[in-house]
C-alpha cells in the first residue's frame, strides 16, 4: 500500500493528495466514532461490577453513630435508591448524573440511623451536606437540658451579660461560654459549662440538595463537608465528657468506650483522666 502511495505521488501528486485528504476525512470520524462506542459498551459493561465494588466498600465501612459495619444488603438497598431516583432526575434532565454530586442514603441495620455516602470519593457522611436544617453562625453545642428544644441555639438569641464572652440562656438562666478553638471549648466543658462555637460556612447553603452542587463547585463542597462533619464529632466528644474518663492521647478529646478510635482526630491511642 506504501509503494502504491510513492507511486501516486510521483505519477500525479495532486490527485494523490486529493484523495489522502478525502480518505482522511472519511477515516478519521468513522475511527473517533469507533472509540466512542467501544468506551460506551465498557462504560456499560463494567458499570455493575464498579457498583458492585463500591457496595462492597461500603458494606464494610462502619456505621459513624454505632460503629457497626452497615453490610452488603444496605449498601445494595443505599445504592438501588440512588439509581432510582436519579433514573427520574436523568428523565427531567439528560445532564444529572455528570453535573451533581453523587451521594446515597444508607441507612444502618442495626441502629436505624441514616448517613450518606459519597460515591465518587467513597467517604461516608452523618449528615447530609448542606445540612439545610442546621442553623449557621454561633452555636450552643452541648446543651443536654431536658427541654434544650425549647431553648434559642444561635449566640445572638442569648442574654448578654458585663462579659463579653458570657451569655445567659433565657430559657434555662445557664451561662453559655463562647469559644474560637476546639481546645478552648473543651477545657470549659470538662468543667460543665455549655459552649458556643462558629459553625464553617464555604457559601454554599444556597442550594436546597447535596444533589443541587454543579460538578464545579465539588472541592468546596468536599472542604465544607469534611469541616461540618469534623464539626459534628467534636460535639459529639464534648457531649460524652461526663460519660468516660478515656481520653485521646493527640488531641485529649472524650474517646467513649463504644468508639473504636477518635472521631475528632482518628487516633487510637488513650489515656484516662485522672479523677478529681
């Protein structure tokens, strides 16, 4: 075939040039629109095992409220409700899949309880991002009144007093501590006080439904996950302060003997706290 091109060239190297430009034309499409179609059927083909494998994953990921592993059959039920719901979102919208965040809902067999799962980046949530329901600004963190429902949960709600950094609940009349760093929050709820901190906000709480973010806006909305979650365990140690007297040894947060290791920080190393 090379030695019949030369000798088009040679004979008439316009019309040989003709027809190498009108082959490629012709080749090029047919040989992208190939590519295409074999990357489709292995997109499809291999689809169920990539699912198959990320409920795997998740089956043997713990539950983050009772430390059980949530099993294949959640995972399956977590994964078949996501794929039905966006089996009518793709109806309404041809984009869905490729322009939102993928999360399913799974919920755990033991406690009943509901986390959410990142598929694309396999990280297992307690609460749906945004938390739309979760107020934003300063927070009281570990009120454990009886009737705390009744009880204003943003700082700006409380009774200020002559410390600046001191409010009164004007519910249940307990000082409520305003704290910056983990530390400091930790050091007032070692001695019983109710604390309020600063929930993270990347801006955006705008959107209703994890499944709202555009794909672009998918590292920050990773970083505000990750923020509140780191957030939500924090109250979550401040809240078993009085219940164990196991500490982490890197970060001194409350590790209660149902926790397999820290949830602030991951370790698993403790020590206890001496008794007063």
């Amino acid at each position: 075939m090379l030695e019949a091109l030369l000798w088009a060239l040679r004979a008439d190297p316009v019309e040989a040039l003709i027809y190498i430009v009108l082959w490629l034309l012709v080749a090029l499409p047919t040989a992208a629109l190939a590519v295409v179609i074999v990357m489709l059927l292995f997109f499809s083909i291999t689809a169920p095992f990539r699912e198959r494998r990320t409920c795997l994953v998740l089956g043997q990921t713990p539950c983050p409220f009772c430390g059980v592993p949530l099993g294949l059959k959640a995972a399956q039920q977590a994964a078949k409700g996501y794929n039905s719901t966006h089996t009518q979102r793709r109806e309404q919208d041809s984009k869905a899949r490729s322009r939102y965040i993928q999360e399913w809902t799974v919920v755990c067999p033991h406690c009943g309880r509901e986390s959410y799962f990142d598929y694309i980046h396999h990280t297992l949530y307690e609460r749906r991002w945004p938390y739309r329901d979760l107020a934003t600004g300063i927070l009281v963190r570990n009120c454990d009144i009886a009737f705390r429902r009744n009880c204003p949960s943003r700082w700006k709600e409380l009774e200020p007093t002559t410390e600046e950094e001191v409010r009164l609940c004007p519910v249940c009349w307990h000082q409520v501590f305003h704290c910056v760093a983990p530390e400091q929050a930790l050091e007032h709820a070692e001695q019983g006080h109710i604390v309020a901190r600063e929930w993270p906000d990347f801006g955006l709480r705008q959107f209703a439904d994890a499944d709202d973010v555009p794909i672009e806006d998918a590292a920050r909305y990773h970083q505000e996950a990750e923020a509140l979650e780191r957030e939500s365990n924090i109250d979550s140690a401040l809240d078993n302060v009085q219940y164990t007297q196991r500490r982490c040894c890197n970060c001194c947060f409350p590790v209660p003997e149902w926790w397999k290791q820290c949830r602030v920080c991951s370790g698993e190393q403790y020590q206890f706290k001496k008794s007063t």
